[in-house]
C-alpha cells in the first residue's frame, strides 16, 4: 500500500513538473515573439533657451523637460575590428565604411554584398538609419556651402564610423545616408523619393531618386546593416483611457496631440502643466525627444496615399489648414534643440503631414512654388520664437516653410 501511494505520488510530481515546464516553454517563446527594441538616445547633453547654451533649468523653471533632461539608452557601439561596427543598444550591426552610389546600384551591390563573412545585409529603413543620428551634431549649413565653416560636428560617432563631409556631392552637407523606405507619395512636381538621413546637417528628408539637375540617378552614401529585424517595428495597444502603449519601445504616448500650436517654451511648459494636472492619471509626461517622436512615424500612409497624417490610425492628429490654404496635418515639435555653427535658436520638429517648402525648380525663373518638398515622415527644424510672416518664402535650399507654432503630443515611459 505504502508503495502504491509513493509511485502515484510520484507520477503527480512527474505531471506537475511537465506541466511547468511546458508553461514556461510557452512564456518563453511569447516572450520571444513579442518585438521589442530601445530606442537609442539622441546624445544631446546640452541645455538651451530659444538661442543659446544655458545651465541646466530646475523643475519649475523655463525651459525644463528639454532633451538633456532624459537621457536613456545612451549610443553604445563597439568596433569588431573587421570592418563592421555593432550598436550595443540596438543589436544592429553596420557597416563601418560606406560606398556612393545612387537607389538602384545600392539594390543590386547589397545582393553580394560580404564583410566579415556576412551575406545577409540590407539597405537600413529610415528608422534603422535614423537611429545613428547625434544631436551633439553641429549644423553646418550656411550661405556658401562650397566650403565647410568651423565649428561644425558631424551628426553619427566618427569614432566609429568613416565619415566625411561632401561624401556624395558638391556641397559640404551632401553627406545624405540611403534608406530603403519609399515615400508613398511624390516630391518636388512628382518626383519619386527614397528617404534619407542627412548626418552633416542633421536632418531627415524625402529625396528624389532622380537628380533634378543632372537626371540621373542622386548619389547617396550608402552604409548596409544586418540583425535585428524587428527594430522599427512598433506595437501599438489602445489602453482605452487617453493613452496609447508602443510594447516595442516601452513608450506610452497621449493619444490626442495638444490640439494647438505654440512655441518650443510653451511646449515644454505645456507639458508640466499636465503633469501638474496628472493628465490622464499621470504626473510624468515630457516632450519626446527627435528620435523618440520619429519613432511613431507611419511610412506607409501619407496625406497623398492615404488622406491621412503618417501615423497608425490608433492616434487622434489634428487638422490645419496649410500655406497654401489646403488640409493637411501638423509638424510637432520634439525637445531636442539643432545646433548650428551661429547659435541654438531652432529646435528639431517632425512632419506627420506633408513637409511643404517653396520649392524653386534647377534652373527656373522667378519665386518658389508651394509643394510636398520633403514628404511627410521628414525631420527638419524651425525658429523657437519669431514671426512666421518673416518667412514669406520659407528657408533652406527647397525653401522649407516656417511656422514656429507646432503641435505637441507627449509621452511617457511605460
């Protein structure tokens, strides 16, 4: 009898045991399916006002809850010694020098593309390549841009990586790096555009996979990656109260914008009044930062492809009307300032409608015309305080417009 109870007790304990292990096994393998990345800090130290370096604010004071306020995951990467350099935050592994060439030949060169013994590298999406941008980077745009001004710090690590300003054109901020991420919709009068990080100027935009000058193919500087396919993805959950959670990055955002426009202060004053508020039962909202607000950036839906702002539809985005009288959607503000070789007078912005801009054809006669210069999903950056109506036909190259007064949406950590 004794050894009849011991050997059911025994075959209970043997049941129990699988049953756990099973059940482990499945929270394992959930666990490993769920897609989750960091997303790597944007390397900005540094505290300013609307024009210049300051100390750092206190809570309480102007211009609290800027960038350098929150630092996470700090860029990390390590150099294998054999030509590729491995980004510690991210699990991606990059090519530590780059090549130059145009949309099409980098499709075709990544094919038999081999370092290191690896064949499975790929042209980076924009956010894979955004997620090298530093902004401890230094502008250097300026009026000559023949010839490279001091003062200007390039917008990756080049303790890493090979850079050089003017890599893949005539002008010292051509230093564009190729994604593979098509714009769905056209630029500058119907352009097919590829996107693209600029690490000389600090800036995402749409490029046009035809040069409007020469009508060939644009040259880009072009870095392959591997690893990590997931990063970039995000994972959106409806949380049913106000916000939304991104279980990739651990990012949980408001889901209604500000729906206001107003200076890069006020942003960030904003954001501690609703803190103050316990908006939507919470007292630790901020303004993203560059590379978090890009995160959510939907490039597969555009005003042009989908009527809508490029962003999941989870998310309730205001509408404007634009510069040129039309509905569209808004730039929002990030907290991260861009530093040019001048001062700290504009902070960086994010275009979840189209990135509009006079834009004046090669060649051309006479003013800018109004259009989808650099497509919606573009980074670039505005004033924080002034007068749009000083603006009439925008600034930069492709005459982006300018308007100061952006929307806000802000986020917290899960």
């Amino acid at each position: 009898m004794h050894n009849k109870i011991l050997n059911i007790a025994v075959i209970i304990c043997i049941v129990f045991v699988n049953l756990l292990s099973t059940a482990s096994f499945a929270q394992v393998k959930s666990q490993t399916n769920i897609n989750h990345y960091q997303v790597v800090d944007t390397g900005q130290e540094e505290f300013f006002n609307n024009y210049q370096i300051i100390s750092k604010p206190s809570e309480g004071q102007p211009f609290y809850g800027q960038d350098a306020h929150y630092i996470r995951n700090a860029p990390s990467y390590s150099d294998n010694g054999d030509g590729t350099i491995t980004d510690r935050v991210t699990g991606l592994m990059w090519q530590k020098g780059y090549d130059v060439m145009t949309y099409e030949e980098a499709i075709e060169k990544v094919k038999t593309f081999n370092v290191a013994k690896h064949t499975d590298w790929r042209i980076p999406t924009i956010k894979e390549a955004y997620s090298l941008i530093l902004f401890s980077g230094v502008d250097v745009s300026s009026n000559d841009m023949s010839r490279l001004p001091k003062g200007g710090i390039p917008f990756i690590e080049t303790d890493f990586f090979d850079f050089t300003y003017g890599s893949n054109g005539e002008r010292v901020i051509d230093v564009q790096i190729l994604s593979s991420t098509i714009y769905q919709g056209t630029t500058m009068g119907g352009q097919a555009t590829v996107f693209g990080v600029n690490v000389a100027d600090g800036r995402i935009k749409g490029y046009p996979i035809t040069d409007l000058r020469t009508r060939l193919g644009k040259k880009f500087t072009v870095r392959f990656v591997r690893g990590n396919p997931n990063y970039g993805k995000n994972n959106f959950k409806d949380n049913n109260n106000g916000t939304i959670s991104d279980l990739a990055t651990g990012l949980m955002w408001g889901k209604s914008d500000s729906k206001k426009a107003m200076s890069w202060e006020d942003a960030l004053s904003w954001a501690q009044q609703k803190n103050r508020e316990k908006y939507l039962g919470y007292s630790d909202w901020r303004v993203p930062n560059a590379k978090e607000l890009q995160s959510i950036v939907d490039y597969s839906r555009s005003p042009q492809k989908t009527n809508s702002a490029a962003i999941n539809p989870l998310f309730e985005v205001s509408q404007i009307i634009d510069e040129g009288g039309k509905t569209n959607y808004p730039f929002y503000w990030s907290s991260t300032t861009h530093k040019n070789i001048r001062d700290g007078r504009e902070a960086v912005y994010v275009c979840f409608g189209e990135a509009l801009g006079y834009f004046k054809p090669p060649f051309s006669q006479g003013r800018g015309i109004l259009q989808d210069v650099h497509g919606a999903g573009a980074q670039r950056c505005d004033p924080k305080t002034g007068n749009p109506g000083d603006y009439p036909q925008g600034h930069g190259p492709q005459g982006d417009v300018v308007r100061i007064l952006h929307y806000v949406r802000l986020v917290r950590d899960m």
